[in-house]
C-alpha cells in the first residue's frame, strides 16, 4: 500500500496497476474485498475513528473515562493503529508519551468565531496578535534536510502539487528539522493575491510544471511546530512565532504572515479594515497569553478569526457535510437541484442534517455535482448519518465532502436532525453555497457550536 501512494511520475499509473495487481492474486476473497475497498478510500465499516478510541477505552476501562486522554493522543498522532497499540500496551503513561513526530503530520489547530470584535477581547484578553487571514491551502511542512514533506488540512501528502514550495523551503527555511505550518496563496505577476479558486487548479495531478509557471504561489508561514528534535507545541504562541521569524529568510514566495500586536478593540477593526481592502479573507486574533499552546485538532479559544461577512452580520457561516441530493427539476434536469448538508457531532461520532441547500451554486458548478459526487454515491443510508424520513434524498452519499454555507438564520424544524430534542432539531434558513473546503468531515462545523449560536441568538 505504501509503495502504491508513493508512486509519482511519467508511468506511475502502470506501476500502481501491477503492484495491486498482484496484491490481489495472492489475496483471499475476503482480503481481496477490503483490499479494494481501502484503494479505493470507501472501507463502509459504519464508524469512524472518534467511535474507535471510544471502544478503545471502554475494552480497558470498562467506559468512556480515558476519552479526553486518547482524543489528545490521537490529535497528535492521527493513526488509530499506532494510538491502539501503545493505549492497550502501556496505557495512559503510553499516551502521554506520544509526541510530535517528523513526517507523521499533526491535525491542524482551529479557530473559534465570536459574534463581535469586541468579544476577542474578552476571550483573549489585549494585548492579541492579529494576523492577516490568507485565502489559500492551509499547509504543514516537514523538513528534515533536504527531504521536504507538505501536507494539507486533510493531512494528505500533497508534496507532489507543490514542487516550487518544496524548493522555497529546502533554500528559505534555516533550520535541519523543523515542522511549519502557513498558507499557500496564488500570486498574480505584479505580486497580488488571488482567489482561492486560481489555486485550484493547482490540485491537477498531471501537468504539475505547466501549472507552477502558470499559478506560481506564495507561502505565507505563521506558527512552528518542532524545531530541531524539540517539540514547540506545549509552548505559547509568542515563542514560536520569535522562533518561526529566525528562520526564515523572506523572499517573493515564502514569507511570514503579515501581523499586528493589538493593544486595543480598535487597532483590531482598523487591521480587518485594512486587511479587507487589500483583498484579504479576514483576520485571526491569537492570544499572547502564556498558556497559549497549539491546540492540535481542537477548536479552542486561542485562535479567533474574524471575516467580512461577521462584520456584514452574516456571521452564520457554516462548514457542512454533504451526505445526500436531491434530484434537480425542470431547468436543473439531469442533475441535482440540492445537496443535503450535515454538521458533526463529535459526541456521538456521527453527522446530523442541518438544511437542505439549493442556493449560491453557478450553472456550471450545478452541471458538475453528479461528476464531482460520484465516487461517494453509495446504496443505502451510512451508519454515521441521522436522516429524519421527511429529508430523505434521492442519492446517498458517503459523508465526505465539506462545502461552506451562509444563511439567514437558526431555526427550529422537525425535518432536521440537528441537536435534536423533544422533537425539534436546528435547521438554517436560506442557505447559500460559498465554496468547497479542504477539510476532513470531522473538523465541519460541530452540532455543540450551532446549538451555542442559536442559543446566543
């Protein structure tokens, strides 16, 4: 398997095709079924790996009181195997011995959202680091020598796409081992960001050096990881960030995050303001404070980000997950005329309905859908999805792909399963397609955040 997803290059595919090939002539069966299945990214077992570590815990303990211990484990090593063997071996000392690891990639820390500006202040305190929000590929990079690793938000090897930030680094970043994290960003000929969209195309497999000269970017880095066989994420955000600067020597393509250290609410709106004119994405508020550690794979209150359309009072922006459509009717014939999206509840490891979109789409877009969902289509219902019969779609799919979504409101519905209760789960009125996001269905938005915001409301 790993021969197979590291082949890369002219007669790759070939090479793929016969290493699988006789993978399955010696394979059973059985072996052969789930060799297929796992090729193909579509196991279907009916769980995912928050339930794991749940059943993890309950084998040895009995219940579910070592959960927050083998979460944190996990968030640092994102491999059920490996967090399996060391939990049922050597138990909770095991765990807390797992650490950063070169190549092995770290789940990315989140940002919290605030419904004002002037909330930041309360959560964070001031002074903050304010920092500009790039509209691009969130990447961690690892680099130990000369060999460069790049992976997404996902955690995917997207190595191979970025030929030209691999080079940045091996030249730019003054360090023997090191882990960063920053954002990929299309730059246009006169050194301006472009849109999100532009970068796409960069994701192409096949003529990667037409596109490096065609889309050139820019790596824009903001935090460090590891440094040198020491791990940096038990440390605050201001060392390192002052260790992040003192290697790295800024060029056209790879620089550190523009910022500002904020003393009051109003240089905040004033950077945002600022930020917003030059065609920035938004801000990220992070805390100064000394307990500001990276928080892998968590939501947590260090990180704020702050974008236009909060500012607009849409601050209802939603990262959701696709798992069902709904057939399209008369000027939408022949493809799907909505999407069924859901939000994650990490409680229960599994996706609840929140609306039902239609909105926001361009007519090309629209055409794409069935080509672009075909591989997640699936016969029945997944185990992990809570579908009330009222919302059942046409299609079913397996809960893979992440769209952000804007909408009017909250509301209460007896057609969605969302934080349902007594009856009444939480739906969003007049969603809106924004965009598709690189990220992994379970860092969608979170059923225990939308119940927070509707209870704000």
């Amino acid at each position: 398997m790993h021969k197979i997803a590291a082949a890369s290059g002219i007669g790759s595919q070939e090479v793929k095709i016969n290493i699988l090939s006789e993978l399955l002539k010696k394979a059973t069966k059985l072996e052969a079924r789930y060799i297929a299945r796992i090729v193909s990214g579509r196991i279907r077992l009916g769980l995912g790996d928050k339930t794991i570590l749940d059943s993890l815990s309950i084998a040895k303990t009995g219940s579910k009181e070592h959960r927050k211990e083998l979460d944190e484990a996990y968030h640092v090593c994102p491999d059920v195997g490996n967090i399996a063997e060391v939990y049922l071996n050597r138990g909770l000392k095991g765990l807390e011995k797992i650490d950063v690891q070169l190549n092995r990639p770290v789940q990315m820390m989140l940002c919290q959202r605030v419904a004002r500006i002037s909330e930041a202040k309360e959560k964070l305190g001031l002074p903050v680091a304010v920092e500009f929000k790039y509209d691009g590929e969130r990447i961690q990079a690892h680099k130990k020598g000369n060999d460069i690793k790049l992976y997404s938000r996902r955690l995917d090897d997207i190595t191979g796409q970025f030929p030209d930030v691999v080079e940045q680094i091996k030249k730019n970043i003054k360090a023997k081992t090191v882990i960063i994290e920053g954002e990929a960003v299309a730059v246009g000929s006169k050194g301006n960001l472009l849109p999100f969209q532009k970068l796409m195309q960069r994701k192409r497999k096949h003529k990667i050096e037409e596109y490096v000269r065609k889309i050139p970017v820019c790596l824009f880095l903001f935090d460090l990881l590891y440094l040198n066989g020491k791990s940096f994420i038990h440390m605050p955000y201001f060392q390192r960030h002052n260790a992040l600067k003192k290697i790295v020597k800024e060029t056209n393509n790879i620089r550190i995050a523009s910022r500002t250290i904020c003393r009051t609410v109003d240089c905040i709106e004033q950077f945002f303001e600022n930020i917003v004119k030059k065609g920035g994405e938004g801000v990220v508020i992070k805390s100064l404070s000394k307990d500001s550690f990276y928080e892998a794979g968590k939501r947590g209150w260090n990180w704020i980000k702050w974008k236009p359309e909060y500012a607009k009072g849409l601050r209802d922006t939603f990262d959701l997950v696709v798992v069902g459509a709904f057939f399209g009717r008369g000027r939408r014939a022949g493809t799907y005329g909505a999407l069924l999206c859901a939000a994650y509840n990490k409680v229960k490891d599994r996706f609840e309905t929140f609306c039902k979109l239609g909105s926001g789409f361009t007519d090309k877009q629209l055409k794409e859908l069935p080509e672009k969902f075909k591989r997640f289509v699936v016969k029945t219902k997944p185990a992990r999805v809570l579908i009330e019969k009222e919302m059942k779609p046409d299609v079913f799919f397996v809960p893979e792909i992440v769209v952000e979504v804007t909408g009017a409101e909250i509301t209460k519905s007896p057609n969605h399963t969302c934080a349902k209760e007594k009856g009444q789960g939480l739906a969003l009125r007049f969603p809106r397609f924004l965009r598709y996001r690189d990220k992994k269905p379970e860092d969608a938005t979170c059923v225990k955040e939308i119940l927070r915001m509707f209870k704000k409301k």
